[in-house]
C-alpha cells in the first residue's frame, strides 16, 4: 500500500513542500515493493491468516499529514489519500479509518481512501491526532494488509493575542528613586505555537507613563525612568503596558494591561510650626495632669516619616509644666506638672521643640528635621477654698482631759488677694459621738465630751474651712487625735471563780489559781498585786499567795471542812494596778466544801439530799385551780370599780348649775419657805457648794436643769465652756425633760460695764435700793433710769 497526502491550504508553501517530499518518498517505496505484490491463489487463501503473524514485508508506507487550524471554508478539508498497491481501482478495496477523531473529525472515503477534515481545528485545543488505517477486501471483508497507524498534526496559525494572566498589576516605588530603579515586570502568555514562526514571540511597549516609566520590550520588566518623583507632588501613576505578537511587526496581535503604580513615602520633608506664637490660659486651681492646650508641627510625609516628639527646651515653666506626644494625631498636649498659684506667678513661656524620630541618611540635606515655637501660658485667678497650715495635724490628748479643753489651734487662710474672713466647723461625719467641738471663728478645738481611750483610742475627724463670703468654697484638713491612756480602770477578776475543797484536803492544799484583767495600757506594762481584802485578812480557812506573775494561789490554811457546819465559803480578794495614782477592787472566790474520795475525785458537795416524793390527788389539783380562778375574779373586780370612781360625774343637760368651786390644797411657800431652792446660789453661782441642798419637805420628781458645774469650768471665764459642760450634762440626763423644752442657765458671763442687774441681792438689805447711778451709764440705760431712777413727787411709780 503506499500513501499520498496533500496539503488543504494549496498557499501554504511549507506544507506542499512537504507533501510532495512525502508523496516522492510513497512512490518509491510503491516501487520497491511491487514486484512482491502479486494477487493470491485460491490455494493460498486458507494460509492468509498464518501467514499475518509472521513478518512479511508490509506494503503500507508510514506517513504523517499536516493540515492548517480554523478552516473556513463550507466543504470539508481534504486531508490525504490513503492507497495500496494491492488496489487495482476496480473497487474490491475497502479502506477502513479508525482511531481519534474517526467519524467524529475525519473521514475516508472507503473506495478512494481520501481523508477529509469535516469539523473546524484548533491547534490550541488539540495539536494532533493519531488514527489507524486497514485495507480489506470488500467481498469477503478480509484484511488485505496488516493495520498501520498514522497522524495528523494541526499546523497552528497567528489566531490567538497576547494576554496578561496576571493583570491588572499593583506595585510600589519609593519616591525620590533613582532612573532604573526596578518596579515590577509583567508576563504576557500567547497561546499559538512558539516552535511554528513568530506566533508566539511577544514584544512589550509602553502606551500610557512616559516619561516617569518605560519597559524593557522583551522581559516586560517596568523601571523608573524620570528622577525625582516627589509623592508629595504626585502619588498615583496609572502605567498601559501592551504586549504584541509576531515580534512586534505589522500584521501581529496585542494585547494590554493596567499597571498601578504607588509612590511610597520617605521622610524627605521636616515638621515645621504654621505659627511661631501661641497664647493659652489655664486656671490655677486647674490639678495636676490637666490639659492646657494643644501645638502641632505639620509634616508632609505621612507613616512612620511623620512621626513627632515634642519637648519643652527652654522657659520658665519647665519645672510646671509638661508636654506629651499624642501618637494618632501627633500633637504635642502641655500638662500642668505642678500646681499652680495666680497670686504667686501669674504667665509663663515655654519653648516646644517638634522633630522627626525616625531619618534617613540620604535625606539629611534637605533638614534640619526639626522647629521650634514659643507658649505663652497666663493664670488665671479663681476664688480657691481656704488653705490648711499644716495640711495634717496630729495631736496627743489625756483621756482624763476636761471637757471644754482646747487641745489644738487650727489655722486655715484664704489664699485669694481677697483673703476673705474663714469660719471653722467639724464634719460631723467624722465625729458622729460629738466628742470634739471647733471655735467658729479661733478655730480652737476643743473637747466636747469626756474622752475613754478605753472606748475609742483614735479619732479622725475632719475640720472644715468656710469663706464667709463664699460658703461654697469649703477646704478641709484632718486631724488625728490619740488618747493617752490614765490610770481610770481598776484591776478586776478575768472571769467569775468558783472552786471546792474537799473535805479531807489538809492544810497548804493549792485549790484556785486566779488572774485578773485591766483596761488601761501603762508604758511600763501591767502588774497587778493579791491579797486578802482587810475584812479577810485573818481568815483562818484560807490564805493567799502573790505568785508575782499576776497571778495567785488560794490555799488552805486549816484542814477538817465539814459540809453540815459550813458548805459554802466566800473569799474577797483584793487586787490593785501599779498605776498611778494606784487603783484596786475586790473580787470575790467561792469556794464550796465537797465529799471527795481518796484521790480527791468529788463525790457530792450538797449538804443535805432530801427527797420529798409529792402525790396530790385529782380533787387536791381541782380545789387550787377552783382557788386560783376565784383570786382572779376578785382582782377584776376591785379594779373594775376603782376605774367607775375615776371617772368624771356625767352632768345631767336639765340640771342647773349656777357656779363649781374647785379647791387646790397646794400652796406655794413663798419667800419664808427656805427649803425650796438655796436663795445665795441665785445671788452668784461662782459660789455655789459642792453639795447641792435639797428640799428636805418633799422629794424632787425631776432633778434640777443647773445642777453642778464643775468650778474648773466656771471659773475659766469662758462661755463656751461653760455651755459645753452644761449641754453635755443635759444630753446625759435621763430624767430632762424633751429637747424642746426651754434649757435656763444661770451664768451670765463677766465683763459688762453695769455688771449683774439681777435685784434677787435686795433681798439681803432693809433699805431701799437706789437706782440713781442709772443716769451715768449713758443713753442706752436712759429707758431704765427713768422707770427706777429718783422722782420728784414721793407717791408710786404708775
């Protein structure tokens, strides 16, 4: 079989040229192989098939066609013949195609062996196909030749434009980059043959940049191509970059990509001040950490390049005031550092100084990276709240401190120009018992009530300062009290004793160790001293010894207790402190006699055991009961008619009543009764006894408002002293009367010009008293020197 083939696009001179090399060579192959073609007998006909497997010489030449990608035209695309030596034209040869693409793709014209391409080709999608071709014998379907195989290849054509896979591109470039600097290379993918012409060879170019960019045409490698691109100026550059087939000739396809090219930032720009001048203002009474305002130095880099740090190089408030560095907004805050006084300055003026942190070398020409401004900070004057001198106090009080005591002087000014009057008060917050008591306008505190360190070792309270013009503006100081401690406690038992003693224990026997407690605290420690009380001392059952560690032993003195003579003894004891002045009290041990055994385990330490077994019968229970409800009504009774007889008589509406005499029996004693009330306390209460005399005819319901005040406070001359002891004598009488009664004092203080006007003094002279020095005591006394003073007719008054 030989085989011919030609070539579907008569204008391709490659692919004639190498059918007609092809078609040459099957020819001579047909003619070398056909004097060995020769038609079989009958009697060979049965030895075909064995004669298949063993290696014949094939007749079959081994081809390759070729045929051009996206045919156009409306008939099918003649591919090659298929032909054998065997086949003498007359139509016995039956040609048989099969392999890729056959029947689908190609087909052969059975008679004639012609193939024919009947769908359109597409290199890109297949280049080349592989079938396989046989020769039968069409009568009776027998294989003329062994089956041989061949291919197809599709020869590409320039169908198909350059195309960026990749794009559109994004990139960046430092600004102020050298010409050349390397920004980003593109790819260009075409998809025709790049072994088959210049299909697939790809030239770039520049459409859309010039003159910051360009494009090396064979790499696609993009570059910097103008010096000195300042972001500032211009930040974004959109760059076309084309790609063009056929080696860039006429004729050839392109394709196009957007490449978008970012100025990134260096720091080529300083901070520089929009003002060289800045004026602000706080207050004084602004606190610590507080904002003043705010400077700002603009950069044009932005990141990182146009980070701050501010600082304060110069002025006289560096040691006042502070500057911090926001870092989002990259200002510069000026804090107060100190606090601030208008009467003692009242402006100040800094120096703040803006830089960059972070340089770079290359740039450094172009600083300094740095500027500077000055701040002009006023104080303003604001009404503050009085001041404490010291701002603490401390002070140590006895707790045996009288009342009325001033134990510290509490000093507070007003800080303004103005320097306002100041009035002094306690947080009563911070003295809720009211122990302590301020002068209003001395700011003398004082105690208000008996102090017990016992009860209360400290006290914290707070004293308050309040202009008198402005009572908003109120300043505060705490003062810490401690109390001293005094010998005021005597030594008393830890607990109650209660002990026994048997009655076979023997003389010197240990029955009771006790110790006692006290509430003071000496510096020098507790130590407390035992012995028998005086009515004790010559006890001759018990005795006492001092073990000197605040402890004592009880031991007997005697042997033989008997529970029928004595069963209970007891024991006062008597303890003492070593305080000064020395304190003491008695306490008392029980001690009971008991039955012991040998080894002085208590069997019993009742005297006598009586069992006295009581049965009451039923009618015994019910003859109490019966007594017991007959008590009861008669007691209800007898009140029952107490309360008729209290009542008032109801007065009948027709009866006529002309007049109702009531009598009281109570009279009064006048000024003969004595016994009522001491008529030489009214005359001068500085003179007052220490015992105060009661009525002997009658006893007192309530006791007397004025008692006794102690003569350490009356006679200091002082009337806050006196007030305070009396309101403290008051607030602890459970018999006063309620708060809302009149509280009437006797003192009435020193110092007045007409001394006392009481006329109770008359009553000490037969004579009559003479009022008429009233008419040298001046206008204000004219009033009273005309009621009492001399007239000139000798009748009454009115």
């Amino acid at each position: 079989m030989w085989t011919s083939g030609r070539m579907s696009n008569a204008k391709n001179l490659l692919g004639l040229g190498v059918s007609l090399y092809f078609w040459g060579l099957m020819d001579l192959t047909t003619t070398v192989l056909s004097g060995s073609a020769r038609p079989l007998a009958e009697g060979q006909e049965d030895n075909l098939s064995d004669k298949l497997h063993q290696r014949i010489k094939r007749s079959w030449v081994w081809n390759q066609f070729f045929v051009l990608e996206e045919y156009t035209g409306t008939d099918p695309l003649y591919v090659g013949k298929l032909h054998s030596d065997m086949d003498r034209g007359d139509g016995s040869i039956k040609y048989i195609l099969s392999g890729e693409g056959a029947g689908i793709v190609f087909t052969i014209d059975d008679t004639t062996g012609d193939i024919h391409a009947i769908q359109r080709l597409d290199r890109e999608e297949r280049s080349q196909y592989t079938l396989r071709a046989q020769a039968l014998d069409r009568r009776t379907g027998r294989p003329m030749e062994p089956e041989s195989e061949f291919i197809i290849k599709i020869q590409d054509i320039n169908d198909n434009e350059p195309k960026f896979l990749d794009g559109p591109y994004v990139a960046s470039v430092p600004e102020m980059s050298p010409v050349g600097t390397s920004v980003i290379q593109v790819t260009a993918t075409d998809a025709d043959d790049p072994t088959y012409g210049n299909s697939a060879r790809v030239v770039y170019s520049i459409l859309q940049g010039q003159p910051y960019f360009s494009v090396d045409s064979r790499t696609g490698l993009i570059r910097t191509a103008l010096m000195n691109m300042d972001r500032e100026a211009k930040e974004y550059y959109e760059v076309i970059i084309q790609a063009k087939d056929m080696g860039g000739q006429l004729g050839g396809l392109a394709g196009t990509t957007t490449v978008n090219i970012t100025l990134s930032d260096v720091n080529d720009n300083p901070p520089r001040f929009p003002q060289k001048h800045y004026q602000m203002s706080v207050l004084e009474s602004a606190p610590v950490s507080s904002t003043v305002g705010r400077v700002v130095a603009k950069d044009l880099d932005e990141g990182i390049n146009a980070e701050m740090k501010y600082s304060l190089v110069d002025g006289d408030g560096l040691d006042v005031f502070d500057i911090n560095t926001d870092p989002n907004y990259q200002v510069g805050i000026i804090t107060v550092r100190k606090p601030l006084s208008f009467e003692s300055k009242k402006s100040y003026t800094l120096k703040v100084e803006g830089a960059n942190p972070h340089l770079e070398m290359r740039f450094l020409n172009l600083g300094p990276f740095r500027d500077t401004t000055t701040v002009h900070i006023s104080v303003e004057d604001v009404d503050e709240p009085p001041v404490f001198e010291p701002s603490f106090y401390f002070v140590e009080v006895p707790e045996d401190v009288e009342i009325g005591t001033t134990i510290q002087i509490i000093s507070a000014k007003d800080p303004d120009v103005t320097n306002n009057s100041i009035r002094y008060s306690i947080d009563r917050s911070s003295d809720p018992g009211r122990f302590f008591y301020v002068d209003i306008t001395s700011g003398a505190l004082m105690t208000a009530r008996p102090l017990d360190r016992e009860d209360v070792s400290w006290h914290n309270i707070t004293v308050l300062a309040v202009e008198l013009n402005n009572p908003t503006q109120v300043g505060s100081v705490s003062v810490m009290v401690k109390v001293l401690d005094v010998n005021d406690n005597a030594p008393e038992f830890a607990r109650f004793y209660e002990t026994f003693v048997c009655e076979n224990a023997k003389a010197g026997q240990l029955i009771q160790t006790v110790s006692a407690i006290d509430r003071d605290d000496p510096q020098e420690g507790q130590h407390f001293y035992y012995s028998l009380a005086p009515e004790a001392a010559n006890n001759p059952n018990f005795t006492l010894r001092d073990n000197q560690d605040n402890t004592a032993w009880i031991l007997t003195r005697r042997s033989g207790f008997r529970q029928h003579e004595q069963n209970t003894f007891y024991l006062p004891i008597l303890i003492s402190d070593n305080g000064r002045p020395v304190l003491s009290s008695t306490g008392t041990l029980t001690v009971h006699v008991c039955s012991c055994d040998d080894d002085g385990t208590v069997m019993s330490c009742n005297a006598e055991a009586y069992v006295l077994p009581v049965s009451l019968s039923r009618g015994a229970l019910i003859a109490i009961l019966a007594c017991i409800f007959v008590l009861l009504v008669l007691v209800l009774l007898i009140l029952s008619m107490r309360r008729q007889r209290k009542q008032p008589y109801i007065i009948d509406e027709e009866e006529n009543i002309h007049e109702n005499i009531v009598r009281y029996d109570d009279e009064g004693g006048g000024e003969e009764d004595t016994e009522a009330f001491d008529i030489a306390a009214l005359w001068n209460p500085r003179e007052a006894q220490l015992v105060v005399k009661n009525r002997q005819d009658m006893l007192p319901e309530i006791e007397s408002l004025s008692r006794y005040v102690p003569q350490a406070c009356v006679m200091d001359n002082n009337v806050h002293n006196y007030v305070l002891a009396k309101l403290y004598e008051a607030d602890m009488d459970l018999w006063a009367p309620p708060f809302d009664s009149l509280q009437t004092y006797m003192f009435e203080g020193n110092g007045s010009v007409a001394e006392s006007l009481s006329s109770l003094q008359s009553v000490t002279t037969d004579s009559d008293q003479s009022y008429d020095y009233l008419t040298d005591w001046g206008p204000r006394f004219k009033k009273l020197a005309e009621m009492y003073g001399a007239t000139d007719s000798g009748g009454a008054l009115w």
